[in-house]
C-alpha cells in the first residue's frame, strides 16, 4: 500500500541474497536488472506493473531511499558528459533501439507504427483512432494552407506521418532518420503508397540539413537530442526554416524541474535519452531566435498510448520470445511498465510548440488549428464528398485593418 492513503497493493519475492544487497546499494539500476534476471519475482497474482505502481507511490508520498538520492546526486553533476550526443555518438544511440527486429513493433505498436504519445480526445478512442487524431492534431498547427509546402520531418520513424501529410494535405516531405531499419521500411511504405515521388527519406543527422523548407516537424525525436545541444538543435531549426516559415516540436517532458534519466533507462533502453523540463527547452528557443507561437501540455494522452502498447505486448509474448528471449521480454516489459507509471505518477507528459521566425507568420488566434481538424475529420467521414475549404491564409495585417475598420 502506498504512503498513507489507501492505495494499490502487490507483493514481489527477493530470489537471492545477492539482489537485496544490489537493491540496497543501487536501487535505480538493480531493480530493473532483478526482474530482468527473474531474481526480482512478483507474487500473489502481483505483476511488474503492480508492484512498481506501489513502489512509485510510496516514493512520491514518502521520499527516495538515501542511495537512490546519492545516485541522482552524481548523475545530475555528470548529466552534460552523459547528454554529449555527437553525430556518432546519436547514431549508435538510435541503432540501440530502433535497429530492433522490425517484427517487434507490428507486434505491440499500431498498423502505422506511431512510437509516440498518441491522442485521446475522450480517452475512450482505440489505439489506431487515437495514432489518427495525433497525426491530425500534428498537421493542424503545421498550418498546411497550400498544396506542395515542403516539410521536413526530422526523426521520421517509419515514416507513417510524412506518408500521411503528403497523401491527406498535399505536402512535399523529407524524413531524416538515423535508424536503417526505419530507413528501409519508411522507403518500402513510401513506393508501395505511390507517394515516392512527394516523400524522401534520408539517413541523416539533422545537423547536417542545409535547406529552408516551409514547415519542420518533429515528433518524438528531442529527447534524444542531449542537453548540450539543445540551443544548436533550435539555430538548425531556424536556420532550416523559410522567412514566413512553421515549425512544431513534440517531445516528453517533466513538470518538475531539471533531472536526469534514471540509469536502468539509459543503460537498457534509451541511452542517451533525456526527457526536458520545458524551462530548459524555452531558454534555448529563446537564444536560437524563434517566436513561440503556441505550446500545449498533454497529460496523460501517453499513459493512455503505453497501456494499449502494454497490453498488446502482452497478447503477443510468446511471438516476441520466439524472436529474442525471456530476458528482453522481462526487459520490454519493466520499461513499458515503469514508462506508463512515469506519467500517470511521476509528473511526465508530453509538449507541443510551435515555433516561427516571424510575428505574422500564423493567423491572430488559434482558430485555424481547429477548423483544419474539423475540416479532416468530415473528410474522413464523408471521403467522396469535396474537401471542405477553410478559406486562403490571410496576412496578420490585413487581419489587423479588418478589425480596426
């Protein structure tokens, strides 16, 4: 039970001497790697997810073990070495985990294999609808008020949302990735739509882009792009973007100030992965020269995302033993676990922000985001009717004399 409330309830056995000394002295790491070695074992019709959800509980009501602060301690004064992610360095980083067996992810993500926080207007939406009403809610601030806008879209995945704003709002779309594997399946999906010739994909650091484009987006790829970098990452962006150009962000983040990633995170899953205070990502917005035009926090949408992936991991275990082993289910399984109580406990969620070089390069009000939505969501409803028009982007000045007259 957790603190001092009534709460969640699980029991856990501690297989060996040698873990409990582990927890005693590493806690953070040695209990990931316990479960994972099956010397951490829950009980009692207990799961992972269980037990962690009382662990977590009772450190947020009750503080963190003393080695647990020591740890934290010494990874905050290390946290600029740990967050140095050169050109090489995020290659082999990203190669860590997206280079995985491909049929991994068809096993737990959605048919788009979306690995980001979906959307969940009423949290009652599946897995696929929700993936749908995120990539939509991404094109309605990217402003896509013409057809053929050149985007580019760094940290592209598999290329599900450059395929989708190319095909639905007419876009012309370079992904960058560094991950082959994503490579390979992104150019595969894009002749196979018949879009090869609106989307390119590319291997390619983002630092290495040196053309203005009318839109960047990027979704799920700043956290890995390290604390010492995060004032180049925002200059590359400016300098990527077009005069009357848009850009828009998403990436995790945490309501409680600068911390570091918890080193089971970084050793077995993301290194080099850091999830930002948004008050370390504004300063560097702010050096790099960009207008904020818009930020929203959305909580909870990706707790809602890594249940559905939890939950589908689970169903198709067996398939995912086949392929690696009993260890790296263990492992998948106390991160997707750990993951999705980090956001419903532990003051993680996701942020959005849309950036521009100039005052007037987007509408006075927030309007156009939601007409574009509606506009999309009729087209989906009604696909032979013709898509619905909201109107030509109108300058901020014209605006401004309107509503003087």
């Amino acid at each position: 039970m957790g603190g001092t409330s009534p709460g969640p309830t699980a029991a856990l056995a501690l297989k060996t001497p040698e873990i409990a000394r582990r927890l005693l002295w590493d806690p953070s790491l040695g209990f990931g790697e316990g479960y994972m070695d099956g010397s951490i074992e829950p009980i009692e019709g207990s799961t992972i997810y269980d037990v962690l959800d009382v662990l977590i509980l009772n450190l947020a009501e009750g503080g963190t073990h003393p080695a647990m602060q020591v740890g934290q301690g010494l990874r905050q004064v290390g946290r600029r070495l740990l967050d140095l992610n050169t050109a090489v360095r995020s290659r082999r980083n990203v190669a860590h985990h997206y280079d995985l067996n491909g049929t991994l992810y068809s096993l737990f993500l959605d048919a788009d294999r979306q690995y980001s926080c979906a959307y969940f207007p009423t949290g009652e939406e599946t897995l696929e609808e929700a993936q749908v009403l995120k990539k939509r809610h991404l094109a309605s601030k990217l402003r896509l008020d013409r057809p053929d806008l050149e985007v580019l879209d760094i940290g592209c995945g598999w290329g599900g949302l450059a395929l989708t704003l190319a095909g639905e709002y007419g876009a012309r779309v370079t992904g960058l990735t560094l991950s082959e594997e994503q490579l390979a399946a992104a150019r595969a999906r894009a002749e196979a739509a018949g879009l090869a010739d609106r989307v390119k994909f590319e291997l390619m650091d983002y630092r290495a882009w040196n053309r203005p484009m009318d839109r960047i987006v990027s979704v799920g790829m700043f956290e890995h792009v390290g604390i010492n970098h995060y004032t180049p990452f925002f200059r590359t962006v400016k300098d990527a973007l077009k005069e009357d150009g848009v850009a828009l962000i998403h990436a995790i983040g945490q309501t409680g100030g600068p911390a570091t990633t918890n080193p089971w995170i970084t050793k077995y899953i993301f290194p080099g992965g850091y999830s930002p205070a948004v008050s370390e990502v504004i300063p560097a917005i702010e050096k790099a020269g960009l207008w904020v035009t818009d930020l929203e926090i959305l909580r909870l949408h990706y707790a809602l995302t890594i249940r559905h992936w939890r939950e589908r991991f689970a169903a198709n275990r067996n398939a995912i033993k086949a392929i690696y082993d009993e260890r790296f289910c263990r492992m998948f399984e106390f991160y997707l676990a750990s993951s999705e109580l980090a956001f419903r406990r532990w003051g993680h969620m996701n942020w959005q922000v849309q950036l521009a070089k100039k005052v007037d390069a987007l509408p006075l009000t927030r309007d156009y985001m939601f007409e574009t939505e509606r506009a999309a969501a009729a087209q989906a409803a009604y696909p032979h009717d013709p898509p619905p028009s909201t109107g030509p982007r109108e300058k901020v000045g014209q605006d401004a004399e309107r509503a003087g007259d």
